[in-house]
C-alpha cells in the first residue's frame, strides 16, 4: 500500500452495504453481502481522480485486512479482488473452502 494511503480510515457502512474510505474529499468503496460469517465482495469503486493512484488497492487491502480480523470467510465476486488476490497469494486463506 502506497504510504499517502496508510492513515486513511476505513468506515463500513452497515445500512449501504459498503466499506467506504474517503481520500481527498473523493470517495472509493467495495459493496458487499454477509451470510453469517461469510462476506461476498460485490463491486469496488473508486473515484476517476483516484484511479492509477493506488487507491483501489488501498482499499482492498484495509477490506481484507478488516474481514481477517473479524474472523470472517470470503467470496470475491468482484474483479478487482480476484485479481489482487491472485497478485497476493496470501489471501487466499480467506477464501470460502466449502
């Protein structure tokens, strides 16, 4: 994660659905759906001005890290996500197995 990105906070907007980060008054997000202790991650969406920047990365990386702590299992249904995580292996152990 790029440093300008690491004190960012990260709100999950529980009535929305989504994880939100704001970053110079512009806001990015991934939509989401819990099943119990299953998060499916819908959609990830960043605002033009941010895009290259990092921001979407960013961003996943504060959602993966925020359902790791909650103990959470995933399915990434957004493209965005698969592909990081195929970048980042290390993730995988998120991944719904059943």
């Amino acid at each position: 994660m790029k440093p300008e990105f690491e004190n960012i906070a990260l709100h999950d907007n529980k009535a929305a659905n989504r994880f939100e980060m704001k970053f110079e008054h512009r806001d990015s997000l991934v939509e989401y759906e819990i099943d119990g202790d299953i998060i499916s991650l819908l959609h990830t969406e960043v605002d033009p001005a941010l895009e290259g920047r990092g921001a979407g990365t960013a961003m996943v990386e504060k959602v993966l890290n925020e359902i790791k702590d909650r103990n959470m299992q995933l399915i990434p249904l957004c493209p965005f996500v698969v592909a990081y995580i195929k970048r980042h292996p290390e993730w995988e152990n998120l991944i719904v197995t059943r």
